[in-house]
C-alpha cells in the first residue's frame, strides 16, 4: 500500500515515541491511564488539532508538530505554529501552558523547553522519556536555569589559564551555547581544569551525570586517577568522596554514579549493543584507516541509554575523536558538549561552532614558563657559592 509523505512521517515519530516508553493512542481511544507517558494523535484544540499531545502522569506536557520529510525543509520555520499550539487550550482540559514542545519529521527532530530562561530550540536524536518530564518538572529550575547561577569560580590553586578557561565556560553556558571547545597547552592541566568544573556543575547546577570521552583505555584510566586524586577548594573530602565516578569497562552501565568515564570506542558498541574487544580501546580512533568498505551504520536508539541520560559530555583530545563513526555518539546524548584539545585545527574548531573558550597554547605556556623560571635562576645565580651548593644538596 502506498503511503503518503505525512503518513510514512508519522508512522517514524510513531515508532520512535513507542521506542522512548510512550503509549501511542488516536483521539478516538484515549486512555491516559494506560502507562506513564500517552502520546495522543490529533488531539483538539481551540486552534485545531495538534498533532500529537504529550500526557504524563494524566496531565498534558507537550506536543510534537509533525511535518512530511521534505528535502530542503526546514523545521526552524515551524517553530511558531509548535508554540502556538503549546499554547493553546485543550479541549476538556484546564492547563497551564505546556512546557516540551517538539517539531520533527521522523528523520530530524528539534526540541524546545519553554521553562528555559531564554528557550530555543535544539536538534535531538530522538524523543525524550515520560520520565525525564515528569522529573524535570519536579524540579524547581531547568538545568539552564541553574546555569545562570553559578557562583564566582574560587581561583585558590588554579592557574590563570584554568581561571580563564572556567570562567569564559560559564558564560558560555549562560548564553546557552550547546558546544565549547578549550584549548590548553599540554602539561598545563586540561583533565584538571575538566575536573574543576565537572565539580562545579555537579554540586552547583545539580547536574546529574556526566560522561567524560577519552579515545584510548590509557587515557581513561589516566583521568579516572585524576578524579580520585582531586580536593575541591572549598570541602576537605576528596571528589570520589562526593560524587561517584565510574569508568566503563564493559556494556553495563551503573544508574547510581555522577561522573562516568568511557573510550569513545567502548561507549558506540554501547549505544549499539554490541560487545567490544578490549583491545579496540588502546588504538587511537585518529589512527583507523578509512576506506571504502569501512562506513558509519546510521546510529540507532538504545533503551538501556536514553538521549537524556548525560547533562554534559566532556571530550578529551577532541580534535581526533569527533569525526566520522565516532561523531555518532556526540549527536547522540542531549547534552551540552565541552571539548579539551591541546592541537585543535579548523575542523575542530568548526565542530564546536567557533565557540573557544580558551586559547592557551605552547608558545603561551613555554612564555609562562621562562617568565617564572628565569627569575628563579638569576636569583639563584646571585647567591653565594656555598650556598647555592647546600641548596642542590637538600
């Protein structure tokens, strides 16, 4: 049978919906007490029918305005018919404006939470779960919200350039931008200054989970290292103390930790279910020969590991782990992205849309360096003899 455009849409948003744990009911046969979360076709309006509404716990939340899968199509144009709807009354129902607005094609999806300060919209993989709403709405302020409260960064310890890297991040984050790169001189503290703020959105803007990307089994047992080892300035328990960190080792992936760290190897064959061979984790992604014969397999949803289920994802040594199959993971996660490179180059720089919030680099570090060092020598120089000899021997 021949499908029209609207209706080989609607059957993809769907399926992707009944994939995300909602029951999918046609006005004609509501029942919202079939489950959690009840998305109902062409419920009425006093505008007309939308689409799809949202219901959670009984009570609606959002709506999704569907549109044909047209090549050139934009979903940005819709924006203001989605809202219109959000904000429309429904029939049979007393409600405030609802707050998770979605238009999508069944390909491409974009999602906007109008309890955000300054709401825009956003592309996500997928859908998001009828329980990340009914959480979010318990809570008393929007991540990005929180966002905007941090406070002033505590410089005790810290080097300028963590200073400026931190602080340029959270005003990165108050202008909502979803992507942030840093570039730091190698051997002036990049998992350091990761770890730094890591710990300030965990304990300020409550974040819940937090993936940190390496690219080598090394490099993650390297920062996992890092992460017991860090004191926060302002408590005298160690960060492991506070919050859980977990490194992955295999395809379980624990509920009850904060900080997850993970190669980008591992987290793919994740998200696809598959088992990954140990040794797949020590090979540099930016080594792997691309060929014919080697393509990216469109990525597909993992139920164990919903879009929401990381606030932040962290990329260590982003310039060589963001491209081809492993950009996968990153448009994966509905999440704000925070890379750390030492060498980034323009498609880096492309990737995080420009968006440097830090720039210190060898030449900077090694100027740095001679700065403090130099003085050390000549003060050195200036001492007696026998002095300088006692103070090379203790």
């Amino acid at each position: 049978m021949n499908q029209t455009p609207e209706q080989i849409a609607r059957d993809a948003i769907d399926q992707q919906l009944e994939a995300c744990g909602w029951k999918v009911q046609s006005k004609k046969q509501i029942n919202l007490a079939v489950g959690l979360g009840v998305a109902v076709r062409e419920y009425q309006t006093d505008i007309g029918p939308a689409d799809y509404v949202l219901f959670v716990d009984k009570k609606p939340v959002g709506v999704i305005e569907a549109k044909r899968d047209d090549e050139g199509y934009k979903l940005i144009n819709v924006e203001d018919q989605s809202s219109n709807y959000a904000h429309a009354k429904l029939k049979y129902l007393q409600h405030d404006a609802l707050a998770f607005v979605y238009e999508s094609t069944g390909k491409l999806t974009r999602f906007t939470d109008y309890r955000d300060p300054k709401p825009q919209s956003r592309e996500v993989f997928t859908f998001h779960r009828p329980e990340t709403f009914r959480d979010w709405l318990k809570s008393a302020a929007p991540l990005r919200k929180r966002l905007n409260d941090l406070p002033a960064l505590p410089t005790l310890h810290l080097r300028d350039c963590q200073v400026t890297a931190i602080n340029n991040l959270d005003a990165s984050f108050r202008h909502n931008k979803p992507k942030a790169l840093i570039q730091m001189a190698t051997g002036s503290g990049k998992t350091f200054t990761a770890i730094t703020f890591i710990y300030r959105l965990l304990k300020y803007a409550k974040a819940k989970k937090i993936l940190f990307l390496v690219d080598t089994k090394n490099l993650g047992e390297q920062a996992e290292q890092e992460f017991m080892a860090y004191m926060p300035n302002d408590d005298n328990r160690k960060f492991c103390e506070l919050y859980g960190v977990h490194r992955l080792k295999s395809g379980f992936i624990p509920t009850d930790n904060q900080v997850y760290i993970s190669t980008i190897q591992r987290m793919y064959s994740i998200l696809r279910g598959e088992e990954l061979d140990e040794y797949a984790e020590e090979i540099n992604p930016n080594e792997i020969q691309w060929g014919s014969k080697r393509t990216a397999v469109p990525g597909a949803y993992n139920p164990k590991l919903p879009i929401e289920f990381f606030d932040f994802v962290v990329i260590d040594e982003c310039h060589r782990s963001i491209y081809n199959l492993w950009k996968q993971v990153l448009e994966y996660f509905d999440a704000f992205q925070i890379g750390l490179t030492a060498t980034p180059d323009n498609r880096t720089f492309g990737y995080f849309n420009q968006n440097i919030v830090s720039e210190y680099t060898h030449e900077q570090a090694i100027t740095s360096c001679s700065e403090f060092i130099i003085p050390q020598v000549v003060a050195m120089l200036l001492l007696p003899v026998n002095f300088r000899l006692h103070l090379w021997t203790i």
